[in-house]
C-alpha cells in the first residue's frame, strides 16, 4: 500500500500495522529474536527491506501525522518509526527534536544501527552532528551512546573530524556491552581511514582493555587490512 496521501488516524495506523503482519515470517521472527535479545517490543519477524519500503511511502507525506499516532509494540514498528523520521526530507536541524524525542526507545542494536545508518547527513551539517555525538557519548543510557558511536562511525570518520573522533572514543565509557562492540567497531574503521592515527591511538589510548581486545580483534577481521598490518595490530594486545 501506498501512505504518501494517508490522513493519519488511528484506523490508517491499525490498516498499517495489519499490513506489517501480512508480511511477517515465523522463521524470520524465530531468526531475529536471536538476534535482538534485548528488544522490549514484541517481533513479528517483518524483513528490513519492506520495512524500508514502507517507511519511504510514509516519509513522503505527512510524517508529524503518522509519528502522533505511530506505537511501539511490536519491534518493526519502533524500526518504521527509525526509518519514517530518517527519510524524513528536511535538514537535520530542525529534525533533531524529533531524533532526540526518537532515541531513548532504541533498546536493540540493531533498530539503532538502521537508523544511524539511514540518516542522511549533510556536509554542512557535519558539525552540528559532531557537537550531538559528543553529548551522547557521554550520557547514561547503553543506547545513547552506542547511538552516538554509530553516528560518529557512519558519518564522521573523514577530516576534519579524525581526531575529534578519536577524541569521543577515548572519552566514553565503553564498559556495556553494546557500547564497547559499537567502539571496537568505530577504531576498526578508522584504522582503513587513518592507519598511522590508529595505531598511535591503541598504544596510548585510554580503552578499557575489554573494548581494546574487541578493537584489535575487529581491524583484524577486516577483509580490508593486508596480512602484515593485522600481524602487527596483534602485537599491540595488552597482557
């Protein structure tokens, strides 16, 4: 179904959600609740692609509507939400309300990495954005700051915000979980931007030296580090 002209009410919304069970799977609910541990929401087991597919159709009219009466029940619905507001054509500052409004029902991985990944950022809003990912990381909730982790990874990692990067990294507080992996994660990528910066910033860096392992056995697992980079990176272990 197209939403692009849909008057968001509650009998559009419940003609929405049905259209998202007509797409659910078992096996991929089975699948997904593997995967995502922690979700709150109840998973139908809706694919990424048609959830994406649907969010582009609501995106393209009137996203305030459908986000007044938009619930979280189910997993694909706090992932359509993600990905309504991520289409959503306007500049990043004047939907970072809805962003920040958005961000403490992320309570999974991967509805938090979808929707750093999906967000369009703009080169001249790059600052702006550097400015968000510096106070979440520095926030209490796992979730606010594997968010600002991914944002960083996804959008920041080219000068001039290299060392800034770095800078976040080092300072956040990596000991949950899901935060140290979105770290490990975020020096792997800046290894293949900045090979030299990355290497300096594992020797000295102050990492726990759990998320340090996670980082060096990340830039290891890279298809895109050659044998004698990843041999030295393994030297670089702490005892």
């Amino acid at each position: 179904m197209e939403y692009a002209n849909t008057i968001w009410d509650e009998s559009a919304y419940k003609a929405l959600v049905a259209e998202l069970k007509s797409l659910a799977e078992p096996g991929y609910k089975a699948f997904q609740e593997r995967l995502c541990t922690t979700s709150k929401a109840e998973i139908l087991g809706v694919r990424s692609p048609y959830v994406k597919k649907i969010a582009k159709s609501v995106a393209k009219g009137d996203v305030s509507g459908f986000l007044s009466v938009c619930e979280t029940s189910y997993y694909e619905e706090v992932l359509l939400k993600a990905f309504v507001i991520a289409f959503w054509r306007c500049p990043l500052s004047e939907k970072w309300a809805t962003v920040e409004a958005f961000v403490p029902q992320i309570d999974n991985w991967a509805v938090c990495d979808g929707f750093c990944a999906a967000l369009k950022i703009r080169e001249n809003e790059q600052a702006f954005l550097l400015e968000q990912c510096e106070k979440y990381s520095q926030k209490a909730g796992e979730y606010d700051r594997r968010f600002a982790l991914v944002m960083l990874m996804d959008h920041l990692l080219s000068e001039p915000y290299l060392d800034a990067a770095f800078e976040i990294v080092s300072k956040t507080d990596c000991a949950p979980y899901y935060v140290s992996m979105a770290a490990a994660w975020c020096v792997s990528v800046l290894f293949v931007r900045d090979k030299e910066k990355t290497l300096a910033f594992l020797k000295t860096s102050a990492l726990d030296n759990q998320t340090h392992r996670r980082a060096i056995q990340k830039i290891v697992e890279s298809n895109r580090v050659t044998a004698e980079e990843k041999a030295f990176v393994r030297t670089l272990r702490r005892a």
